[in-house]
C-alpha cells in the first residue's frame, strides 16, 4: 500500500506538470466542447472549453503502470495478467471514446460517433475482456462474492454474457456522470480507492497499484477539472474509467455490489434510459425536466457546485457502505 500511494503522489505530479500543455495543444486543435442547446443556460459559457482532457489521465496511466510492472510482465505472464486486462481495457475503450469524441469534433457537431455503431463496438471489447477473465484469471469458472456467504460462488459460463454487460454498462454511466466540472472524476476516483481497499485486503498487488496510480492520474487532471474547468474529459476518459472500474469489480469478484460503490453512475444511467423510454411511451413527454439526473437538479435550481458535492458525498457514503459488504 505505501507503493500504491507513492506512486498516486507521482502520477498526480506528472497530470498536474503536463494538464497545461496538453490544454494548449487541444486548444490548438480546436477540440472544444460542444454545448446542447436544450440545456442548462449556464452551461453556455463552457462552449470551447478543451474536452478530450482524459488523454491526460489514461497517458500517465498507461506509463507509470507498463514502468512498475514492466519486469513483472516478463519475468511472469501468470501475475501480469492482473495489470494486462485492466490497462488493455482501459486503453481499449479510450481509443474508441477519443474516436468518438474526435468525430464530435470534426463530422457531427455535438453527437460524435453513431450510437448502434459504438454499443457494438463497445461490447466486442467487452466480450474479449470478459472471455479473458473467465478463461485467464478464474480458470474457467465464474466466481461471485456474495456478502455474509464466506466461499465464492461459482456461475459457471453465465458469467460471460453478465461480465460484458457489467463492462459496457459501466463504460456508459461513467460517460453519462461526465456532464459537470469536477463529477465525473469526483466519483470514479472515489469508486477506484473502494476498490483498491478491496484488492488490497485480497492481497491483489496488481490491481492495487493499478487502482491508485489511476486516482493519481484523476487527482491530477482534477486539477484542471475543478470549476470553473479548463478542460474536461471528454468520452476519451469517461469511457475508459467506468470500463476500468467494471473489470476491478469483476477481477475481485465483488461485482455484486458493484452498483452500490458506483451508485450515482448507476442513478444516472437509469434516469437517463426512463427518460428515453417515457419519451417514447408518452409521445414527447418527459419525465424529469432533462437528462442525465444532474441537469435536473440544474434546472430546479440547485447549482453545479451543490450537485458536484452532494453527489460525492453520496459516493463517498456508497463506497464506504460497499466496502463493509466486501467484508462481511
């Protein structure tokens, strides 16, 4: 654990060191935010603002963490298979969020990449990951931890087609959480010291190390995130961490409580498909006043600071109620 959290101190220093060239770079490129037109007023003056800010903490991730377990990866596949599948993923999903960010950007203004196109997308990377821990880390069984049973339950081949759902829904409630200054990092990197508690009480070196190194990297691109922001995540990171997260969950077996830890990702999600759904049953009604839950609350006139640190301290609250289920 002292490992763990030097290495949050350094990554958050490298994030902080190198935030402000890469908002200049983006700047430079001209990849800012587009604003909806239905939204909240407020949320016009952040028109421009650089969005693809969670190169920075998937870059310093993905350094920092094939730099502490380089020897380790060679010297043995079996250990590295730990740091391998959450680094792939995270990696995997950034690619395709940048993607959809850029296409944002440049060739649909404000709604990026087709949406059929990207689930499918999104749930081939999740299959390949899902397939990997079956087969490479539970050795073809499908291990669930469920509080006050003191053995692992074993789902057998079920648990694929429930990994990739777990993976590919939490990749979007994360990107969904992704909508004020400050939220979404807020929320994942609470998510990921829950569950680097949780590996580090199972003596998972390598997720523990992997957990922190990515609440440094968010720490540090927190630094430019805090209100008002000067960059933000954009798909590029928001996908990445909530996919991340989901392999966490399922690597240390506790993914049954894992819309618990992640409770106002999973809440926004879901308000955010009742909303769809409403719409559709009702003929153009809506059933909150927009969607995600955040803007909601914007438009009844709570305001962005209040929603950011109720909603953390809600997921503070979670990560902790989760934690003590994890050892029960």
């Amino acid at each position: 654990m002292g490992l763990a959290l030097s290495l949050a101190g350094a990554t958050f220093l490298l994030s902080v060191i190198w935030g402000g060239p890469l908002i200049e770079v983006m700047r430079r490129l001209r990849l800012g935010k587009q604003i909806r037109i239905d939204g909240p007023a407020t949320h016009a003056a952040k028109m421009g603002t650089p969005a693809m800010g969670g190169i920075l903490i998937i870059g310093w991730t993905l350094v920092v963490s094939i730099v502490m377990n380089i020897v380790q990866i060679i010297q043995a596949l079996e250990t590295a298979e730990s740091v391998v599948i959450p680094l792939g993923v995270m990696v995997a999903y950034s690619i395709l969020g940048g993607i959809d960010d850029y296409q944002g950007f440049r060739y649909r203004p404000g709604e990026g990449m087709k949406a059929r196109v990207k689930i499918w997308l999104q749930l081939a990377i999740s299959s390949v990951a899902a397939v990997a821990i079956y087969v490479l880390v539970n050795d073809g069984h499908g291990w669930l931890a469920v509080p006050t049973v003191h053995v692992l339950l074993d789902i057998g081949i079920l648990y694929v087609p429930i990994a990739v759902l777990l993976i590919t829904a939490s990749a979007n409630a994360v990107n969904l959480t992704d909508g004020l200054d400050g939220l979404a990092g807020l929320i994942a990197a609470t998510a990921f010291v829950a569950y680097g508690i949780i590996a580090y009480l199972q003596d998972q070196q390598f997720l523990v190390l992997f957990s922190f190194i990515v609440i440094g990297a968010t720490f540090g691109f927190l630094w430019y995130n805090a209100k008002p922001a000067q960059m933000f995540m954009g798909d590029v990171g928001a996908q990445a961490l909530g996919a991340a997260l989901g392999v966490l969950a399922l690597m240390t077996n506790q993914w049954l409580i894992f819309p618990i830890i992640l409770a106002i990702p999973v809440a926004t999600e879901f308000s955010t498909t009742l909303q769809v759904l409403y719409f559709k049953a009702t003929g153009g009604k809506r059933l909150f006043k927009m969607a995600p839950l955040h803007h909601h609350f914007e438009l009844i006139g709570w305001s962005e600071t209040q929603i950011v640190q109720r909603w953390w301290l809600i997921a503070m609250l979670a990560a902790m109620i989760g934690i003590a289920l994890a050892l029960l």
